[in-house]
C-alpha cells in the first residue's frame, strides 16, 4: 500500500506497527517492486563467500541500473530471512524494452473487428464480462525504440510498462548479472546464485491478495480478477479470460491455457459421439448372438474348454464367461469401427483448428514476427558461462561462444545410452509385470473356484479378469515410480547436452521425457492389444516364456475387454493422481508453511513475504501441464477403438484440470516470471505424430484385438443359417483338442468327470482329421481379412484426413488480411513520424538534414501505399 503524502516527506518517523507491508512498492510508496531476491545469513563455512558473491551481485545489478531495498532479517516474520527488493527504473526500462525488441503501442487499432454472429446472444450465459475478457484496448504496436519516444503512446511512465513486461525485463538482467571469478572462470546469473545457495528465492510479486482486492488505487487487481472469474471452480462453464492470462502471466502461459480450452472444447464432440457408440453397444447388448450362445445352458454350458494353465487348472465350461462376453459387447460392436474412423478424422479437425487458433492468437498478441526475435535473444546463461570457446557468428560477424564438435558427440553418446537404458528398464519392468500375468493366473483360478465366498461374484470376475486389474495397478504403480526418477535423470543428462537456446533446451528435454513416458505409459496397454493370446500356440503345443510362464490366453468373447480395463486404470489413474498432485500437494506445502505467520497482523505480514512462503511454479512447470495432457491425447486416440468413452473421462477431468490449473497457478504458486511464446512448440510435432500413429493402432486393434472380421467372415462365407446368420459363431471359433493328447506337462492333476475332448480359441483341425490341429482355411481367410481391413482403413481415414488438411487453411483469411492492414498502417506511421521529425530538423536549419534526404523519405512512403 502507498503512504501518504505526510510519510513521503517524513520516512524516518513512520511508526512500523502502523505501516501496512502489504504493498508492492519500496517504502516510498512510488517506486513498484518488480522482483524479489531473498537469502537467510546462515554462519556456516560457506558465509563469507556468499556474502562477497551477494555484495558483488548487488553492486553489479545497481551499476546496471536497478534500485535496490533491503528489509532486515529483523522485519521478516521469521527474523531469518533478508529480502532484496528490486525496482527498474525508467531508463532502465526503455534500454533493455529496446534490446528485447518489445512491442508497444503507437495508435489504437482502428481495424473494424469481425461481424457479430447472430448466434452470440445463446452463448451469453457462457460469456464474462468485456473488462475481464479484454482488459485493455487493442492497439497497433511497434518495437520500441529509445529515439523515437514520442511515437509511443507514454501516458504516464510509471504505467506504460506492465508489470509482466517489467519482471521480464529485470529477469533479463538478472540471469545475466556477474558477480566475480572462481576457479578462473567468469560466474554470474541468478540461477546459478540459487543453486548454490547464495540466494534461497527470486521472483516477481503477486499484484494482490487473491481473496480481496488490495487497499491501494494504484492497483491493477488482476489476481483478485483471475481468481474470482478463472480460478473457482464453480466457474467450469465461463470462457477463459486468455486476454488477462496473457497481460498478467505472459504469452507463454496464456498460450497453454488457450490450447487447454481450446482441446477441451473439440473434446466434447469426441465424447457425444463415444457416449452414442456406447449405448449403441448397451441398448444392443440382448441381440448380441455369441453371448447368447455362451450363455446358453445348451450351448455355452455343454461346451467343456481346456484349462487355461497347466497342472493346476481344470476343465471349465464356457458360459462361466457369461456376464464378461456381455459387458465384453459394449466396446465390441459395429459402432467400434464407426468411431475409431471418426476419431481419426476429429484429431485432424482439431489440429487444423488449432492452428487457425494460434494463428488468430499470434496476431491479436502481436508475436507474428516473433520466431526471429526467439531464436536471437533466447542463448541461455549457461551456455554463455560453460562454453568457453569463441567463434564469430557469420550473421552478426561478432564472437560469441560455442560447443566444439567433439564435445558435443561426446556428451550425446552419453545423452543416447542414459535414455536407452532407462526405456530398456521400462520394457523389462513390462515383462516383469507379463510374468506377473502368467504366475499368479493360476492362483486366481484355483483360489476361485476352492473359495465359496467368491462364488457370487465368479460369473463377473473371471480368472483372466482378476489377473488383469491386479496387473494393471501393479503397472500403474512401477509407472508412477520410474516417472518419478526418470524426471530427475532427464533434466541432468539435458544440462550435461548444454543446448544453446532456451527453445533448444526445452525441445530436448520434451523429446526425452515424451520418449520415456510413451514406453511407460503405454507399453502395456501396446502389449493387451497386440500381443497377449496372439503367440499362445495350442493345447499340447503351447509357446512358453523363457521357457517357464505359458503364454496368457484371451477370454473367449475377446480380448478387447481387457484392454479397456488396463485402459481405465491406467488413464484414469493418471488423471486423479496428476490433480492429487496438482492441487493437494501444493495446498498442504502452503498451509504448513504459512502456519505461524496467520499468528500475525495482516499489515505485518508483507507482499514479499506472502509470496515467498508460496510454492514455486518453475521454469518447466508448464512442460509437465503439456506432457500430462499429450499423455492423454494419446490415450484418447492411440487406443480409443476399445474404449468410446475414454473422450468423456478425458472432458470430465480437462474441465477440472483447467480450474485445477488456474486455482493452483493464482493462489498456490508465485507469481511466474512473463515468458514469450508465439506457439506450443515441439508439442505440436508430437500431436501431429500421435495423431497419424493413431490411426494405424486403431486400424490394428479392430483386425487384431475385437472380434469384428472373425464375425463378419462368418456372416458372409460360413453361416449355413439364412434366418439367424450368426447362429453357431461361438462352435465355429472354437477348435476341438483330443484329452489323451495331453502331454504330461499340460495335463490337469484331475479329470473327475471323464472329458474325452476340450475346445479352445482358434482356427485348426480337429483330432480325427488328416491335417491334425493345423490351421484351417477359414484361418487364412480370417488372416486375409484383418489384412486387406487394415490396409483399407489406413488408406481411407489418411485420405480423408489429408484433404481435410488441405481443405482448412492453417491462416483464417480475416487474419490474413489485418496482419498485411496493421503491417501497413505501422509503416506509415512510423514514416509519417519520420518525415515530421526531418521537416523539423530542416526549419532549424540542420545541415545534416539534406533536401535528398526528405524526397527520399516521401519517395518511400509513397512506395510503402503501392505496396
């Protein structure tokens, strides 16, 4: 809060128990904070070298130009820690605004905005305010320059600036500031003083109280803002205010939250559609021929399958798999085909779409002409300080620092095995969970058919149910464990590449942790689609793992049922425990932290301090929003044929997330450092990949994982009944095995009731036949089949989608248009301003300030309108 006009004059008689430091100003009450250092004077060995490193630091950033305060261990709540309270000044502002190429408005927009649609006036219960949705007005901008001043529209000095551009600006600095010689080699930057402890925290502070809207007019309010239209939950069904986001956290937050938006959206479409499929499949369920006939006393109850594991099994009859080869339709049905062909086509609406939508956001956030300005300015401080080598640039023609060759090749030999072995780990922690599987399978049979208190339940949970789900958490489990060390071997083997760029850095790291977390996360459900009940051989001749675990057998009704149940837990899974993690965690650091200081006064408890007993939102805590969610795009499309509503689960939690995000971002974390972003990066690449992966597992998973071309090669070649065509499915695709032909290691301990014969799940001749328990014919064509299915899917949902792509262009024409209007119009108020400033200069008389020289400036502008 600002003092008065009485304290201003008088500093050294304010009563401190009277002051409120809930402020965002030094002590003056003009000068704004715009970023906080804070350190605690720990009287270890390592004292005096941290003093002198912050005694050379702070001298370095107020020869830069920044004003520093500093408030006694003695002021702060826990008399232990000093904080460093950091103010740029005017000129400071205005050198640095000019070296980052920032944009600031010269004149308002006067481009007429798009025709309202007559359809807007529905949408207004899901509308905000204007003032929330558009906090400022829109203006034609221009990099600034220090020259030319009195172009920009600089109403009041302390206000042009907004506090993001400000922090932006400081941090700039600060990640660049030395602060002495060690070791002989030059040290400076902030990050580097927080590792080692000179300093315990930096960050910009929170304009207010997120619950109350501050004391002070001079205030924007923002955060109070944010949190009572974005951040409350109750609040799920309002557009997101991505203008406020962006002024207040910067272009690269407000980016993610407007794909987040933007995905949920297009989401709801995806989820009608798989609820349509669903109920499909439910209302459809009694016309369901093959669970009819396992159900059937006459049928499923006389058919006597082989034991599903050796020695321990028994004999079993089919219609115990009754209640799973009905729920088993659900996700089994025509409707499958229909949606895996729709959500092959939706992922590339909703790509198409979205690039229309960063377009549009690129130009009404003025980062068209950003991509140049990232790649320049971006060279991290690390690279500067461990790359000691110089070479010149051949664009700028100036030295900078460089990698040699060798050290590079080095450092990704060592990059390249560190992640192979830890997705060999992935992939051998998989068959440790497969050998799980075909271990206790037969401890789950026995156990259910010896325990009479399970027998309610046994037609349900079936042995190969049980076996899934068990297996299934236990994977989810060994996931979450490796994520957790995988992320801190990630982040170390990426320092160690020491990549140029900031963009560089974050699109390495992203490559690496996409590569782990798509082996870990889907490698099981990779391994229930296309692997588990393919290579089980037959009764007699079974196909064993490392020679000891027979291989898992499908359920008769399919094994696509299993994969949905590994694909619920895992995703579902996922999703409570990432908003577990999201939101509780962070709340409970908070609290616990913030314990003695609710103790206090309010007006003692400063905005600094506030802000620092918050957690920490850091430089990669938008990297895990995005790969959290890319996570889920792929659940949602690599797999969606055996789960239509893995895209309802996917709303359901994304319409959380958002709240989840914005509450934990406004309230939780401190207030992050402004970032540019023109786009969501690498990201895109990975989505455009999964998007055409996507296609191809789904067009496997309906050959290979359901049941649909065995049944539908029955209806068209083999059913000999015209009234009821799939009557005799079921004894159709199950092969008959002589008992007696039983080696010794696969035959069951006991027989009591005498088989002679047993069937099972394949295509292959019977006992008494001459080509004995070879494969059928019917094997082949069902082969053939599932071939020629897959190669026509591929090709008619690629084909669709690349039209689909070529049809939508990536730029509305509209945005098109005002960005060549706005190029226009800003070059001509930047050459009308510099005809003026020539005609002043030739009325008084400046020699430098030839005739030529003013023809040649309207000759210009005269072109600049013809173009």
């Amino acid at each position: 809060m600002s003092l008065s006009s009485t304290e201003y004059q008088f500093p050294c008689f304010i009563d401190k128990r009277h002051e409120s430091k809930d402020s965002i100003f030094f002590r003056d009450g003009v000068r704004r904070i715009d970023f906080v250092l804070s350190y605690v004077d720990d009287l270890n060995k390592e004292w005096e070298k941290k003093l002198e490193r912050r005694k050379e630091f702070e001298s370095n950033l107020q020869k830069a130009g920044l004003e520093l305060e500093t408030e006694d261990k003695k002021e702060s709540e826990d008399g232990k820690i000093y904080f460093v309270k950091i103010h740029a000044p005017w000129e400071v502002l205005i050198t640095y605004a000019e070296v980052l190429n920032i944009k600031v408005p010269i004149r308002e927009n006067d481009i007429p905005s798009m025709v309202e649609n007559p359809l807007d006036c529905m949408l207004t219960p899901f509308r905000l305010p204007e003032k929330v949705m558009h906090p400022e007005p829109d203006y034609f901008t221009a990099p600034f320059s220090k020259d030319k001043q009195e172009l920009y529209l600089i109403n009041d000095e302390s206000t042009f600036f907004s506090p993001s551009m400000r922090n932006r600006i400081v941090n700039y600095i600060l990640t660049r500031c030395p602060y002495g010689t060690e070791e002989g080699k030059k040290k400076f930057g902030i990050k580097r003083l927080l590792n080692n402890g000179t300093y315990s925290a930096a960050y910009p502070l929170h304009d207010c109280q997120y619950w109350k809207k501050a004391s002070d007019p001079n205030c924007d309010n923002e955060r109070y803002t944010l949190y009572m239209e974005w951040a409350r939950f109750l609040r799920f069904y309002k557009e997101q205010p991505l203008d406020l986001i962006r002024k207040y956290y910067g272009e690269k937050i407000g980016i993610y939250f407007a794909w987040l938006g933007f995905y949920t959206e297009m989401l709801f479409l995806a989820a009608v559609v798989g609820v349509i499929c669903f109920l499909y499949g439910l209302f459809t369920m009694d016309e369901n021929m093959s669970s009819k006939e396992i159900c059937d006393p006459a049928i499923g109850g006389e058919i006597i399958m082989c034991p599903l594991c050796d020695r321990e099994c028994e004999y079993w009859r089919l219609n115990t798999t009754c209640e799973s080869s009905e729920y088993s339709h659900l996700f089994d049905n025509v409707a499958t085909l229909f949606f895996a062909i729709f959500m092959g086509i939706w992922v590339t609406l909703f790509l198409e779409f979205w690039k229309r939508r960063q377009a549009r956001l690129k130009y009404e956030w003025d980062l068209v002409d950003f991509e140049e300005e990232q790649q320049q300015l971006q060279l991290r401080p690390e690279y500067e300080a461990k790359c000691t080598q110089k070479k010149k640039n051949p664009v700028t023609q100036e030295m900078e620092p460089y990698l040699p060759l060798t050290s590079q090749a080095v450092r990704f030999c060592i990059s390249g095995t560190t992640v192979l072995f830890w997705v060999s780990l992935i992939i051998a922690s998989m068959i440790a969970v497969i050998v799980y599987r075909l271990a206790v399978y037969a401890a789950f049979a026995s156990l259910m058919e010896n325990t009479q208190t399970l027998q309610p339940i046994s037609g349900l949970l079936t042995p190969q149910l049980a076996t899934s789900v068990t297996a299934s958490c236990l994977n989810f489990v060994i996931i979450m464990i490796l994520n957790f060390i995988y992320e801190k071997i990630a982040i170390w083997i990426t320092d160690m590449e020491i990549p140029r760029t900031h963009m560089e850095y974050e699109n390495r790291l992203t490559m690496k942790m996409f590569l782990f977390q798509f082996v870990n996360y889907y490698s099981s459900c990779f391994y229930v689609a296309f692997f588990k009940g393919k290579f089980v051989g037959y009764p007699g001749a079974y196909t064993y793992m490392f020679n000891r675990w027979r291989n898992e057998e499908c359920d008769p009704a399919g094994c696509l049922i299993e994969l949905t149940t590994q694909l619920t837990i895992v995703m579902a899974g996922k999703q409570i425990w990432g908003n577990i993690q999201e939101a509780i965690v962070p709340w409970i650091c908070n609290w616990w932290g913030r314990r003695k200081a609710r103790s206090n006064p309010e007006n003692l408890y400063s905005r600094w301090e506030q802000d620092h007993d918050l957690q920490t939102f850091g430089a990669l805590g938008l990297f895990y929003e995005y790969l959290e969610m890319v996570i889920q795009f792929g659940f949602i499309t690599l797999f969606v044929a055996s789960f239509p509503l893995a895209p309802l689960l996917a709303l359901m939690n994304n319409i959380l997330e958002i709240r989840v995000d914005s509450w934990k971002l406004t309230t939780q974390y401190r207030r992050p450092v402004a970032a540019k972003a023109h786009s969501i990066g690498v990201w895109q690449e990975i989505l455009n990949g999964m998007a055409i992966l996507s296609v191809v597992t789904n067009a496997f998973i309906v050959a290979f994982t359901s049941d649909m071309i065995p049944r539908l090669v029955y209806y068209y070649a083999y059913s000999e009944n015209e009234d009821s065509p799939m009557s005799g499915y079921i004894n159709n695709s199950l092969s008959v095995f002589e008992i007696s032909d039983f080696p010794e290691r696969n035959k069951p301990k006991e027989n009591p009731e005498g088989f002679e014969q047993c069937r099972y799940r394949d295509y292959r001749y019977p006992p008494d036949h001459e080509r004995k328990y070879l494969h059928t014919m019917q094997f082949w064509h069902i082969l053939a089949a599932k071939l020629a299915f897959i190669i026509i899917m591929e090709h008619v949902v690629f084909i669709v989608k690349f039209f689909v792509a070529w049809m939508i262009p990536d730029v509305p024409a509209d945005v098109k248009a005002k960005i060549k209007r706005e190029k226009y119009l800003t070059q001509k108020i930047l050459h009308e301003y510099e005809l003026e400033k020539l005609k002043e200069r030739l009325c008084q008389g400046d020699k430098r300030a030839t005739e030529k020289e003013f023809i040649a400036t309207e000759g210009r502008m005269e072109l600049s309108r013809a173009m």
